[in-house]
C-alpha cells in the first residue's frame, strides 16, 4: 500500500491535459481530494510508473503502485494531439521530464507575444 512516489508526478485530468504536481504538499493545492477518491485523475510518477494517490480524511495519506487505462506517453501523446488543436505543437517522445518542457514550450509559443492589454494585468494571477 503505502509505496515512495518519485516526484515530480504527472496527472492527467478529466479534460485530458497533462499536469505536473512537485511535491507531496503541492497534491492538493492543485487537485480536489473528492476528485482523487472518486478516480477522476491519473497518476504517475517520474519515471512513469502509474500510481493511485491514497486519501482519507480529505488529506493525502499515501500512494499505491497500479496500472493505468493508458501508459503516461500515451496520455501525452493525446495532450500533444489537443494542443495541436490550439495551434501548438510538441514531439512527445523522451524521458517525462524532457517531454513536460516540450510541453511547456508548446504551451508558451501558442500564447503568442502579449498584447496590448496585458501591461494592465500584471500582478494578477490566472
């Protein structure tokens, strides 16, 4: 049961983006514990392994190896295809850690050069 997680962890969510949890603490900063408990992400760690994140309490107890109905290049392989949707494209093939700063560059050369409005909403976060 209580199995060591390689962090950090990637998380595919209900939509199908891939994300990337650091650390234990930052679990549920990003990710609701009902969410978790009723299997509506999968995890996997470092090196792709696929984990189930224990909860009781509403807190993180603890992490349990399983297997996933997709391996973490295949989830992504489909993020990549939705990004592709978004006018931004990325090679996922490499280690995790390689193909999330594909992703990351992806994300930011689909955003484009900010525009005029944005010198007004510095400070703010999304």
């Amino acid at each position: 049961m209580d199995e060591k997680a390689l962090f950090p962890l990637y998380v595919c969510l209900d939509d199908g983006e891939v994300s990337r949890v650091e650390g234990f603490d930052r679990i549920l900063y990003h990710l609701e514990a009902i969410d978790i408990e009723n299997n509506e992400y999968m995890f996997w760690d470092a090196s792709g392994q696929g984990l189930k994140v224990l909860i009781k309490k509403g807190k993180v107890i603890g992490f349990e190896k399983t297997e996933n109905k997709v391996t973490l290049q295949q989830a992504f392989e489909e993020y990549a295809r939705q990004l592709v949707q978004r006018r931004a494209t990325f090679d996922p093939i490499g280690t995790p850690e390689e193909i999330w700063a594909k992703v990351q560059a992806a994300k930011d050369s689909s955003q484009g050069p900010p525009g005029f409005f944005s010198r007004f909403s510095r400070g703010k976060t999304k």
